[in-house]
C-alpha cells in the first residue's frame, strides 16, 4: 500500500506547477504581449510624425504640426499660436498631410 501512495503523490504534485506555468501564459498572451504591442504603435506613430499633420494630444487638443525635434513637437492650435509638446504628448494623428515625394533630376530629364 505505501508503494501506491508514492505514486499518485509524485503525479499530483506536478499539478499545481503546471496550472501556475498555464496561468502566467494565458496572463501573457492576455495582458503583457497586447500592451507591447500597443506601445510599439504610439512609438512608431510618433516617430512618424511630420509637418501638416493633425493630431490629437493626450489632453484632447487638437493642432497642426508645424516642426518636428528629436524630443518635442510644435503644434498650430489656432492661426499664429503655437505650443510645443513632448512627442508622447501626441496620443493619435487624426489625418496625415500629404507628402510630396522628391522626384530624382536624372527620372524627370528622362521622361
């Protein structure tokens, strides 16, 4: 009898570690890998922010983005009043300006 109980002792004691080891991948894939996820976009999205855009920032004023800095941005909130922000400070660009794109010299004396 003391043979058995060893037996299902040692099997019932992985139980528990594996319900800790599923718990903290569900709490992965739930929580952290979609909030990392998140953040990668509002660092890309404020990495490409440029002159023309509107955005919002994240006290809910809208502007226009006049120039660009490493770590602020200046917006135009209304006609000749600018304020500058720190790029977080950018919660999401309501429409992106249009770009022209620079036409090498040698493509337009070809065509």
């Amino acid at each position: 009898m003391p043979v058995a109980a060893e037996n299902s002792g040692g099997a019932g004691s992985l139980m528990p570690i594996l319900m800790i080891v599923l718990l903290f991948g569900v709490m992965y894939f739930m929580m952290i890998r979609p909030q990392q996820k998140r953040r990668r976009e509002a660092e890309q999205m404020q990495s490409s922010l440029g002159p023309g855009d509107e955005v919002v920032t994240i006290g809910g004023l809208y502007g226009t983005v006049t120039t660009v800095d490493d770590e602020t941005v200046m917006l135009e909130v209304a006609p000749g009043v600018q304020t500058r922000y720190a790029r977080p400070a950018i919660a999401r660009v309501v429409k992106k300006a249009e770009r022209i794109e620079q036409v090498p010299d040698e493509v337009e004396a070809k065509e």
